[in-house]
C-alpha cells in the first residue's frame, strides 16, 4: 500500500506527495515526467534520502493526484510546487525536475528564485514547439480506447532498444506505470508544453543550476541542454550516455552528479 500525504491546491487539485530522509538535512524536491509518478525516483530515494529530506510528488493529472480539466499551464503547475512547500513550511528548497519536471524547475529559477536553493534540470529543454506538433498525439491519446499506443510511444522514446530485446523488468514498471495514467492528466500536462517557450528567459536564472542530458535522447535532444547550460549564467553541464530516463539509466552516475553539486560548498 503506497503511503502518501495530500494537499490541495488554491484551485482544488489534490496532490499526493511523500517526504522520505532526515528532518535535519536540507530539503530536495523531485519533479517527474509526463506519464509517470513519483515512483521514478525509488531507484534514487534510498542514496538521496542520506543526504537530503527529499519530497516528491505526483503532478496533477498523474498517479494518486488528482486529475482536473486540462490543459494545464505551466505556471499553474509551478505554482503547484509553492504551494506544496507552503503546505510544509519550506521557505526553500534544492529541486530536482527531469522532463517536464525540468521545464517546472526552469519557470520556479525564472519567477520564484527566492525559493529555489540549487536547480538540477535534467532531460529537459526550455521548447519543445511548434505548438502543433503535439495535436496528433493529444488527437490519439484522446480517442484511442486505451492507453496502450501512447505507451509503447513512450516507452520506445524513454529507453534504448537494447533494453526491448528480452522481458525486462524496468520496462515493465513503466509500462504499467504509462498505463495506468489518466490519458485526460497526461493531454493537460502535455499543454503546459506546447505554450512553453523560455528560450529566453532562461537567461534570468541566478540560482546555480546543473543541467544533465543525454547523449542518446530523442525527446528533448542532447543539444537543447548544450544551449540551455551556455544560456543560464554560470550553469554545469553533464551528459551521460542515456536516452531519456538518465535517472533509471545511469543511476549511480546520476545521483553521485546531483549530490555533488547540490553539496558542493561553491557551485
């Protein structure tokens, strides 16, 4: 049985979140993709959670969170985030956004510095348009009669071929994970993505920020986090070996990148 707290936002979404570690440690959220949950990050919870009082959360429209009318905007989804440390009376916080998770982190760097410590944006980009190029797949997600095409969409997209090749258990757990999504959360998360565009905007991010790619990515490529590290001042760039999902990936290599820069003394 999962375990998790709800709050419910100033707009009426009830988001289901845990918070895992040690009270006395500085506090680090993680942000998920489009299309899964907080359990994303249960390969890193146990090495982060040594180090950080880490607090996760399912987005609007995914996992045990609750699921209003879309689209969603990106602010509304940033705002999601303050209100969850308002909740829990963190003025601020390290934070940790993978995918869409990262174009959250971007706009909390652009317009709520003052709560933002560090900022690790992975597998991300600041434009993914044009707009248009998500109506097919928001037109498929919508009158399919399941969640099954998208799925498979995904997963091809967020995991190398190699790991196709036989059953897989990492694959399982996300398929399931895909399946079991609200097509209506994901097409609402999916329109906070086509209105986003802060290509320049990013420029006014003060907080320190590290950028992780990877190298093999076909959803937000590569060179979207080579431009987004010489665009945000002072930003760190790592690029692992990965397609999209550097976290399941590369694990090790991942968290050793985020727990070095968040505690590095100067970054």
């Amino acid at each position: 049985m999962d375990n998790f707290s709800y709050f419910t936002t100033s707009d009426g979404a009830r988001i289901a979140y845990r918070i895992e570690g040690r009270d006395d440690k500085p506090v680090l959220v993680l942000s998920n993709s489009i299309g899964t949950t907080l359990r994303m990050w249960d390969g890193q919870v146990p090495e982060l959670s040594r180090h950080f009082s880490v607090l996760r959360y399912d987005a609007r429209g995914h996992g045990a969170s609750s699921v209003p009318a879309g689209p969603y905007s990106l602010a509304r989804l940033g705002q999601d985030v303050l209100e969850l440390m308002d909740t829990l009376d963190i003025a601020r916080a390290h934070f940790l956004g993978l995918s869409l998770g990262g174009i959250v982190g971007q706009w909390l760097g652009i317009h709520a510095p003052e709560r933002i410590e560090r900022l690790v944006l992975s597998n991300t980009a600041p434009y993914l348009g044009p707009a248009d190029r998500f109506d097919a797949p928001i037109a498929e997600a919508l009158q399919a009669d399941d969640m099954t095409g998208t799925a498979e969409t995904f997963l091809r997209n967020w995991f190398p071929a190699s790991m196709f090749e036989t059953p897989n258990p990492v694959v399982k757990t996300y398929r399931a994970m895909l399946l079991a999504t609200n097509r209506h959360g994901l097409v609402g998360s999916w329109g906070a993505v086509q209105e986003t565009d802060l290509r320049e905007d990013i420029a006014r991010i003060t907080r320190p920020t590290l950028v992780i790619a990877g190298e093999h990515d076909t959803v937000t490529a590569a060179s979207y986090s080579m431009q987004m590290a010489k665009i945000i001042p002072g930003a760190t760039l790592l690029v692992l070996p990965a397609v999209h999902l550097s976290n399941v990936e590369f694990p090790r290599e991942f968290v050793d990148a985020v727990v070095k820069f968040v505690l590095s003394p100067t970054a």
